[in-house]
C-alpha cells in the first residue's frame, strides 16, 4: 500500500509537458540553430555584442516555442480573430502616428518600440484558417474573396510603410492557407503564367525598362532599383550593385570545402555587408563552401519535409491549413534569403532563419515552430 502513496519523482512530474512532442522536428530546430549560433560567434565575434544577444534571441525564442507548444490547436483557433484585430489596429497606429526610420515608418512606441507588421507572419494564416474552418464542407468562390479581401487589408498597410519583403512574407503565408484550402488550378495558373510572361519580358527589354528616366508607377524608385540591379549589378559595382557583387564573390570563394570557420576574408575584412543580418548566407558560404551549404539546405528541406508531414496527419482542417503555411512559411523565408543573396532574387531584407541576427523575427520564428509542434503534438496524443 505505500507504494501507491509514493511522491513522483520530478523527472515523472515533467514528463507530460515533453510527452507528444515531435522528435524528427525538434531534432530539425536544434540543428539549425546550432548552425545559427556557430555562423553568427564567427561573423559576429568583431561585431560588438551580437553573438551574446543573438544567443539571447534564440533561448528566448526556444522558451517561447516551448510554451506555445503547450497550446491546444482548438485554443490557437480562439486566438485567431483577437490577434488579426490586433494586428490590424497596430498597423493602422503605425501609419498614423508610427515611428520613421531611415526613410520607413515600421515601429511603434508602447513602452517599448514594436514592428507590428512581424506579428502579422502569426496572425495572417492563423486566421485565414480560422475562416476556412467555419466554413469547411460549405466552400463557395465568394469565401476565397472574403479570404482576399482578409489578407489584402493588412498587406496594403505594410506596403504602404513600405516594406515590400514583409509584405510579400505576409502575402505568402496567407496564398498557402488559400491554396491549401482548395482554391482551384483554374484561378492560380493565369495569374503565375502572366508573372512569368512579364518576368521574361523585363529581363529581355532591360535597357529600356531601367533606363533612368523610365518611371514603372506601380514601384516606388528604390524598389525598381532593386529590380534592374538585380539584372545587372555591374552597373553600378561601388553602389547599389555592391551588395549582390559581395554576396556572389564571397559564396563562390568558399569553393568545395570553404575557407574554414572564422577563416572568411571576405567576412572579416568587411566586404560583406549586412554581414550578421540579411547577408550572413553569404559568410556561411565562404567559410563552409559548397559542402556546408548543401548540409545547411538539407537541414532546411529536412524540417519542412517533416512540417509538411505534420500538416499531412493533422487531425482537424484548420490544424492541416495552419501547419502547412507555417512550414511553408519557412520555406519562403530560406528560398528567398538565399535567392537574393546568391544574385537570383531582387534584395528584399528577409531574414535567413536561425541564423540571421534579429530579436523580433526570431520571436516571430519561435511562435511559429510551436504551433507546428502544438498540432504534431495534439495528433501523437490522440493515438496515445
């Protein structure tokens, strides 16, 4: 009989809070943030204190991954609407009394300065799925407008700031929950083939379309710098071009095997710009050359293999909605990194995940990853 009296052990009081959790992800997370933490003590030890802060950034991350994890996906779909209103309404503060920096309007002072458009990577498919949940089994073209009209109101607030990378971020993640939901091949593939067509016709007619007294209208001018640097960032080798040039030589310089870890000269001498931020693909590249990378993109590919397979099992329409843009969330962010920085993508400021320097978007990538194990966890303990 004293035995059924007996005190668990803290190791038997813990272990439900651990109980479910997706090994193969969580395995993916501590990969690459180790990758993260390694790439950022070489390219930030003569960088004043980003290593230490960056470390910061990712345990807090880690605990806030940990915590939303706890969360049921029944209750994530409670918090759906509140947190779109929310979002809605900081980004309407911003525009209208907003702090401006560097010629954009992206923060906002509530006792402490805020970039309400990252909350808005959370809140945009969280409640697009939200919406397709209420209306599973009844789908009608009219709920895919509504669907629109849901994401275009924020995304039009974040452009205006501007900042077109997190607005496509923003765009992305809601297209996935649409695409996800059903949304016909008929409607998706007139609008990719006339962005092809029109991709096509501006690399071919590109003296003309970047000659400087062309004015494209639907751009503002920095942005169509952007896009004719891209092009052709030679240029303008010592000025807008200098990024993508940097970015190119230092990941080609890495060669097979890369330079060695805090070998890069290209890194250390200071050539790279952005060197801890949107650019650290390139530094990684140079000291861990073609072999790294590929290891680096295998560990990429490995966690939304595995989050597209949490989508795939998830119980509900909401929970598979959400995973999958979730996942693909992180697709987009790494593709386009790595894009922009290897000279393919028009530079765009997003974030390498794990390994980019940056309080808020790390955040942002904790809250995410928990939700993702919130739903591989609710499926593993209803088949416990």
């Amino acid at each position: 009989m004293a035995a059924v009296f007996d005190k668990p052990t803290l190791l038997q009081r813990i272990a439900p809070v651990f109980q479910g959790f997706d090994g193969p992800l969580a395995f993916a997370v501590l990969l690459l943030a180790g990758l993260g933490l390694m790439t950022m003590y070489s390219v930030g030890f003569d960088h004043g204190t980003r290593f230490a802060s960056h470390s910061r950034n990712m345990m807090l991350a880690v605990v806030v991954m940990f915590i939303v994890a706890q969360i049921p996906p029944q209750r994530l779909m409670s918090l759906a609407v509140p947190l779109y209103v929310v979002g809605v309404a900081l980004l309407l503060a911003v525009f209208l009394f907003g702090i401006e920096k560097k010629g954009s309007q992206r923060w906002i002072n509530l006792g402490i300065v805020i970039q309400p458009s990252e909350l808005m990577k959370i809140a945009m498919p969280l409640m697009l799925a939200w919406w397709f949940q209420r209306r599973e089994g009844q789908l009608k073209p009219l709920d895919f407008g509504v669907a629109l009209l849901l994401l275009a109101v924020p995304a039009a607030f974040i452009l205006k700031q501007p900042d077109l990378g997190t607005t496509l971020l923003v765009v992305a993640s809601g297209l996935f929950v649409i695409f996800f939901a059903g949304l016909s091949w008929k409607l998706i593939l007139p609008p990719v083939l006339i962005a092809g067509v029109g991709i096509v016709t501006l690399i071919l007619m590109e003296p003309q379309w970047c000659a400087p007294d062309v004015d494209w209208k639907v751009l503002r001018e920095y942005q169509r710098q952007r896009v004719c640097t891209l092009l052709d960032p030679f240029k303008d080798p010592l000025g807008k071009g200098f990024h993508i040039i940097q970015g190119m030589i230092a990941i080609g310089s890495g060669g097979l095997w890369g330079k060695g870890f805090m070998q890069g000269t290209q890194t250390h001498l200071e050539f790279i710009p952005e060197r801890t931020t949107d650019f650290i693909y390139a530094a990684f590249s140079e000291e861990f050359g073609l072999m790294g990378t590929l290891g680096l993109m295998v560990a990429f590919i490995f966690l939304v293999v595995r989050g597209l397979m949490i989508a795939l099992e998830a119980p509900t329409f909401f929970s598979r909605l959400l995973a999958g843009a979730l996942t693909l969330n992180i697709f987009v962010y790494a593709f386009v990194n790595m894009g922009m920085v290897s000279g393919i993508l028009p530079v765009v400021g997003v974030p390498l995940p794990f390994l980019s320097y940056g309080g808020t978007a790390m955040i942002t990538l904790g809250i995410g990853l928990g939700m993702l194990m919130a739903i591989g966890k609710s499926k593993r303990l209803m088949q416990s």
